[in-house]
C-alpha cells in the first residue's frame, strides 16, 4: 500500500523530484521512514483525483491481475435515492443499513470505519466518495459498489478555513481485495471526469439513465 517516491513518480509517469516538489508545495501526503518519504497508495488516488490527473494512470503499474468489473455491472440494483439523515453519521447509517453485507458484524464494522475516516472523505462538486485509509474489504465474492442520492445536502467534512462542505451523492465501494478495491476507485474517479455521467448524477438522473452513461464506459487498466 505505501510507495516510494520513485514509485509514485513512476505510477503518475512523472520525474522523480516532482513528486518530491508535489510533498512541498501541493500538499500531496506523504510521512517519513528511517528518512525517507514514503507515500500511501489510497491517499495518492485521493490527491491525484482533486488535482484532475486521470485516474487511469495511477494504476497501470499496479502489480498482479484482478477480474474485469464494469461500473453498471457494480451498480446494477444498487443505485438509491432518498436518503435521509441530517449529518454524516445519519446518512452514513442508513446507507450501510441497505448494503449487501454478508452479516450485521460486517455491516456495523463498515459504519465504523466509514465515519473515522472523518476528514479524509473525498467530496468534489457535492459527490462524497467515502472511503478509509484501509480499504473496506470483505469476504465477498465480487465488489459492491452503490450511489446513494441523499434526500438533502448534508455537511460530510470542513475545508481548511473550517467551512463545510456539503454533499448529494454518496459512493460506497466493499471489496474482495485490495487491488480491486484501487481498480475500481480508479474507474469511479475517471467517470466522474466524464461530463454525461457527472450531468446524470447533479441532476439525479434514474437508475437506467446513469447505468446506459456507463454502458460505453468500462476502460480494462
């Protein structure tokens, strides 16, 4: 999970002293070991993805094979609208009570997770991708991936000046694995780059509407 700087560079096809100048001046995470910058795999996505560098590049050296999963595949069933709640732990509640969770440890451990995560939440334009340093991974058999369209816009995290910042849409991603939990968050990220699919979810489109936007879209790393 955790890059060199070499690495890193290598994963955004870039010189070596950018990603050390992206540490510096960009605020792209990083922490030391034994002197040496060291970068978490999940967190270079999430940085990656709010500077709109495509996300498919972040994951063509990742190393070993996973299944093709295509996006409307995923989400065929698990697209929901309505979602209630007045804050992040109320919405976050509910969503993980509609989610195929093998059993209610699973489901109570997902909640858990989801809402310690707490600042790390991605959340661009009103979209939430809420997901914890430790991919959720579970012993399923295939990813589960659902957007869930919130009844009302709700608080999920505060900006730098201790603002909030709201969201309408929320992904949740479960996972077998950890490669396929990063290959598919790749994938959300690239779609929601894709102007169609972004226009379907502001405008809280039908389940059928959003799946034909991804039918075409489905890029193998």
């Amino acid at each position: 999970m955790d890059l060199s700087l070499g690495e890193a560079a290598k994963i955004l096809d870039i010189p070596e002293p950018e990603i050390s100048r992206f540490i510096k001046d960009r605020r792209l995470p990083a922490f030391m070991i034994n002197g040496r910058y060291r970068i978490n795999r999940v967190d270079l996505l999430e940085w990656a993805n709010h500077h709109k560098i495509p996300a498919k590049t972040l994951y063509s050296a990742a190393e070993g094979e996973v299944p093709f999963y295509p996006l409307d595949s995923l989400l065929e069933g698990n697209i929901h609208y309505g979602i209630a709640g007045e804050d992040q732990k109320a919405v976050l509640t509910h969503i993980c009570e509609l989610l195929p969770f093998p059993n209610s440890q699973d489901r109570n451990l997902a909640l858990k997770v989801l809402l310690e995560q707490g600042e790390r939440t991605t959340v661009l334009n009103g979209i939430a991708i809420p997901h914890a340093r430790s991919p959720l991974i579970f012993g399923i058999e295939k990813p589960v991936l659902a957007i869930c369209f919130l009844k009302e816009m709700v608080p999920f995290k505060k900006n730098p000046s201790g603002e909030l910042i709201l969201a309408k849409v929320v992904f949740v991603l479960l996972s077998p694995t950890i490669r396929a939990h990063l290959l598919i968050l790749s994938k959300i990220a690239e779609a929601l780059h894709r102007p169609d699919f972004r226009e379907k979810l502001d405008q809280g489109s039908s389940a059928d509407e959003i799946l034909a936007s991804l039918r075409n879209f489905n890029p193998r790393p």
